[in-house]
C-alpha cells in the first residue's frame, strides 16, 4: 500500500470511527485508539511513510491542534475561575511531576526515562477533554476549568519533557541544569518575540481588512506552521509553546473577529485528532501490549487513585473552588494526543542521538572513541527503554480515557455539576405559552432557561420560578458565557424571525442542528411560491420548525390569547393518544417526555400512542374557545 492510500483510509477510518462513536454516545478517542490499533496489525504507518515523515506529520498536527484550542481561550473566562486554573496549570502540575516519576520509577522504569514519562504524563489536553465536555455538558466553571488546563498545561508539559529530554542526554547532573535552564529561557523568548510579531502582523492585516474572508483560516493555518517551525528550528521543541501563546493573544485582542478562523480550525482539528490517534496506535504491537499490560495497569491505577487526586487536592487548596468542584477535577484527567506524539517522538529522537554517536565514534580514534562508544551505548540504552515507554503511554491513554470518559458522568451528575442526559430546554422569548411551557417542564423534572429582553416578562418568569435570564440572544454573554448546563435543545421563539434563524445557527455548533428550532417565519407560505427566491428569506438561514402543527408567533400568542393553554397528559393504555386527539382535536404537540428524556415535537414527529407524558397546547374544558365549540356542536 503506499502513502496516498494508507492515508486516504486512515481519514475515511478516522472520520467513520468518531461518527460511530457520537452515535453510541461514547469517548470517540476509544474508537480511533481500537481501530488504529486493529489497522497497524494490517498496515504499519512507519513502512509506508517512514519513521521521519511521519513524526514530521504528527508535530504539524499537534500544533495545529494546540493554536485552534488556544484561539478558543478567553481571559473573561477566569473572572470566577482564575485561581484556580492558575493552580491547576503550576502548582497542580509540578506536584503530579514528581509523582507520576515515583509511580514509572516503582514499575521498573529506568530513572531518567521515569522523569521524562512523568513530564510527559502531566498534560490532560482539548483532544480528549473537549469530546468529553460535549457529552457531559457541565457547569460553566468546572468547564472552563478543564479546559484551560488541557490547553495550557500541553505546550507546558512538552517544554518540561524537553528539558528533561535535553538533560538526559546531557547525562551528568553538572551540564544538565544549565543546560535545561538555557533551553527554557530560549523557549519562553522566543514564545514571546514571534507571537509579538506574528500576532500584530495578523492584527494589523485584520483591521484593514487586508486579508479577505474566504483566505482568513488559512492565512491563519500558514502563520501557525510557520510559527510553530520557525520555533522548532531556533529552540528544539519549542513550537507547541510558541503557537498556544500565539493563540491565546489572538482570541483575546479586542474586536478581532475570528469565527471564519474558528470554524475553519475546528474542522481541522476533528480530522487531525483521528488521523493522529488512528496513525499513532498503530504503532504498537499486541506483543508489546502483553509484556507492559502488568506494570501498566499498576501505573495506571496509581495516576488514577493517588497521583491525580493528591495534586489537585494540594494545588487547589485555598483557591475557592467548592468541594464538589475538587472531587470533580480529581476525577479528571484523561491524556490525549500529546502524551503520545511527544513520546513517540522523543524514542525516534534518542535513537537518532545513538546512532549518531556510533557514527561519530567511528570517525575518531583513541580515547575520544572510547567515550563516544560509551556514550552511544547509554543512549541506544535509554533509545530502547523510551521505544518500551510507548506502549505504556498508549495504555495509558486508552485506560484514562475509558476510566474518565464512562465514569465521570454518573460522578457529576451526583455532585450537582452536570447531567448525564442534557435533555433541558432553552427559549428565547417569555411570551405567556413560553412561561407555561417552562413551568410544564419544569415540573417533569426537566431543566429549563429563557432567555428575555422584556423586564416584564423576565419578572413573571421569576416569579414562577423559572430560570430566567435578561440578556439579547445574540449577545456576546448568552454565545460565550450563558451556562448551559443541563440544555439539550434550544427554541427561539421572539417576534423577529430574523434573529430567530440567526440565534438558532449560532446556538447549533453548541447544540447541534439537529436540536435548534426556531417558531415557523411570518413568510414560511412564499417559500413554496413562485419568485420565492425574491421574496422569501433563503432557507439556509432557517432552523428546523418545531411543533405539530407548526405555528409562528402571531400564531402562538393569538392562540395563548383565545385561552388555549400548556398541558402535560400521561398516555397510557386507558387513555392513548387516539383518545387524546379525539378530546383535543385543536391541540399543538409541543413535547414528549418519555423514560427522563424530553424532545421536541415536530411534523414528522411519530407520537407514540402510549408509555409518554404528551406536552400540548390545548383547550381547557372551560375556556371561551371550547364552550364556543361546544355551542356550535350542539347546533349542528
């Protein structure tokens, strides 16, 4: 096989594979580790790229992976969490180094190797916590939390493995320091000086509208590369650091807007992430799972019971993070992509330094080959037992990542901090039938939010008890800073269709589109007609119509107004939805709420007859509307 077609179907694998897993609703990096790791039995990566090329991929991808995440961070987001997250990306940290060495050191690493697994092992990082939170959906705190840990302490945790790497092969403790001292100093300059440069040049490009949409992702992509090599090539593994901090001024500058860009990256960084899990388990072979499958699961189980809660516990002392909020990061921290790519890269790197030792040995004489071949037999040493850290990391990975991603739901759910069925309903707009619906829900044990501008109807919803929130949905806070917690779907219910369709795509990368709604457009009927597309709004810039039959907002209110009102009927095998229909012939199928689940009703919605509880618009026995109609009955 060559290298197109090896890497045609590591991308159609890949992309399957995570698809698969969002439709099981498990931790995609599960499935691309398994089928990598299935694949590499099959194919080798390295023999169709090469050892070189490969890793050359594999340092572009992690970097391009840290930028998109970085660009993602905003400082707003530490005014209740700073704290913290400066603990958990310094003092947490350097806590778990030591640890993490102590635990490789007790299963029989060699002791430089076991300080550099452990500088390693530190990071957690957004290509499994980012899948995670998607599913688990918590509080805004504890998210934030995770994520700028997973982001930040990445580049982090592979400056301090490279200087421990450089120390290692330094050998003696007297070179060592300075020379892990050197290479910091150069690493954080020159962080410093190319995100200067590059991020004003980019800035300034931007303002002026120098650089035309549809180039704006890749422009970005391009200075990323460039940043990231530029680095590598000034200070050895120095990129990851320099294209994060790039990323972090980037995403925080003032009125610098950056969504083509996101959108772009983010799309990259779903294909990146399983190629790179897909390409890199297929490096390890079942032989070497088995000979490292006792020593893992006792390193593991020390990462997991001691190391990870110690750190936190410590580091996060005196910072004002709650208990539940302790228990819950203690309980967190899957490794991802970096963990493996650096130790892949680091045994590529030492067998280099080995062999070019021989080599050099070769060419000198005397005592000065003596020592070269001493030399050149401690690195192919310490080359050997960095290629048997490998399948120790990957094991990691995958038992982290399994431990983590199947067990934290259940863990936060019961702590207060999320749910692991985020079935909960947002709306924009608190007309009175929105309020009812609210208060409906609400009842069934279902979470929900409105979003209102209206100080009057923003009150009545508080005073029934509702969560309300008065902001514009299309402001910054209810895009960014909204917590949304517990929101499985989302309705955009005001009088603008307008803002409807725009809030309902906006809310969509969150949600999903499977999930957003917006109330049937004023001008729904010329869409169908002749010259609708002078007429009517495109329908691209239209959400799915919730409710059957659907109602715009007009419709809604004039029904609200002629005394139909929100209604839960359990349906059951005495009362169906037959006889539900046959009493309430006029009703509006709002919701079905079955077995904790609650969905939006729509017209291809098949309503099951019984075994839910049916959320409607109906007419109460009573109301003008129905003795109205039981007057003309009686008529006719």
């Amino acid at each position: 096989m060559g290298p197109a077609e090896y890497l045609a179907l590591v991308i159609v694998v890949a992309v399957a594979s995570q698809w698969f897993a969002w439709k099981v609703k498990v931790p995609s990096i599960l499935i691309l580790l398994i089928v990598g790791f299935g694949l590499g039995q099959g194919v080798a990566p390295e023999e169709v790229l090469g050892r070189d090329l490969l890793f050359a991929l594999v340092s572009l991808a992690v970097g391009i992976i840290l930028f998109e995440g970085s660009l993602s961070l905003k400082f707003r987001d530490l005014r209740e969490v700073g704290k913290p997250v400066r603990r958990l990306c310094s003092v947490t940290m350097l806590i778990a180094w030591p640890l993490i060495t102590l635990a490789a050191w007790a299963v029989g690493v060699e002791w430089r190797l076991a300080l550099l697994v452990g500088a390693i092992l530190v990071v957690t990082g957004p290509t499994v916590i980012n899948p995670i939170l998607r599913q688990l959906r918590p509080t805004r705190r504890v998210s934030n939390m995770l994520r700028w840990e997973g982001i930040v302490v990445d580049p982090i945790g592979a400056i301090l493995a490279v200087l421990v790497y450089q120390a290692v092969l330094v050998g003696g403790p007297d070179g060592a320091i300075a020379t892990a001292l050197e290479a910091l100093g150069k690493s954080v300059g020159i962080a410093a000086v190319l995100t200067l440069v590059l991020g004003a040049g980019l800035e300034f490009l931007m303002r002026r509208h120098l650089i035309p949409d549809f180039l704006e992702g890749v422009v970005f992509l391009a200075t990323a590369i460039g940043a990231l090599e530029l680095s590598n090539v000034l200070q050895p593994e120095s990129g990851l650091l320099t294209v994060t901090v790039l990323g972090i001024y980037l995403g925080n500058r003032p009125g610098l807007h950056l969504e083509h860009v996101q959108e772009f990256k983010e799309h990259l960084q779903v294909l990146f992430v399983g190629a790179l899990f897909v390409m890199l388990a297929g490096r390890v072979t079942p032989d070497a799972l088995i000979s490292i499958a006792p020593q893992a699961a006792i390193f593991v189980a020390a990462l997991i019971l001691i190391v990870r809660p110690g750190s936190v516990s410590l580091g996060l002392l005196g910072t004002g993070a709650t208990r539940e909020e302790r228990v819950l990061l203690a309980c967190m921290a899957p490794r991802g992509i970096v963990a493996a790519a650096v130790t892949s890269i680091f045994a590529l790197e030492l067998d280099h330094a080995a062999d070019e030792a021989s080599q050099a040995a070769l060419e000198a004489s005397g005592a000065e080959a003596d020592a070269l071949l001493l030399e050149a037999s401690r690195l192919a040493g310490l080359a050997q037992g960095a290629e048997e850290l490998v399948p120790l990391v990957f094991v990691t990975i995958v038992a982290t990542v399994a431990i983590y991603g199947l067990g934290i739901g259940r863990l936060a759910e019961r702590l207060g901090l999320a749910t692991t069925t985020p079935y909960g309903v947002m709306f924009a707009g608190a007309e009175q039938w929105v309020r009812e619906s609210a208060a409906v829900l609400r009842d069934l044990k279902v979470p929900t939010l409105i979003i209102t501008q209206d100080a009057g109807n923003l009150r009545k919803a508080r005073m029934e008890n509702i969560r309300a929130e008065r902001t514009h949905i299309l402001s910054e806070y209810a895009m960014e800073e909204m917590d949304l917690a517990g929101i499985g779907s989302f309705i955009s219910a005001t009088s603008d269709d307008d803002a409807n369709g725009t809030a309902a795509r906006e809310f969509a990368s969150t949600l999903s589109s499977s999930n957003v709604y917006q109330l049937r457009r004023s001008d729904a009927d010329q869409q169908t007609k002749k010259g609708a597309d002078r007429k009517a709004t495109a329908l691209r810039f239209s959400a799915r119509v919730p409710f059957d039959p659907p109602q715009s907002f007009e419709d809604m209110n004039r029904h609200s107004r002629a005394g139909m009102r929100i209604r839960s009927t359990k349906l059951t095998d005495k009362f169906t939805l037959d006889d539900f229909r046959e009493m309430q012939p006029d009703a509006i199928g709002l919701f079905i709420h079955q077995d904790g689940v609650t969905s939006v009703i729509t017209e291809e919605t098949k309503v099951p007859q019984t075994g839910i509880s049916l959320v409607a618009m109906v007419t109460p026995r009573d109301s003008p509307r129905s003795v109205k109609k039981r007057r003309d009955e009686s008529a006719e």
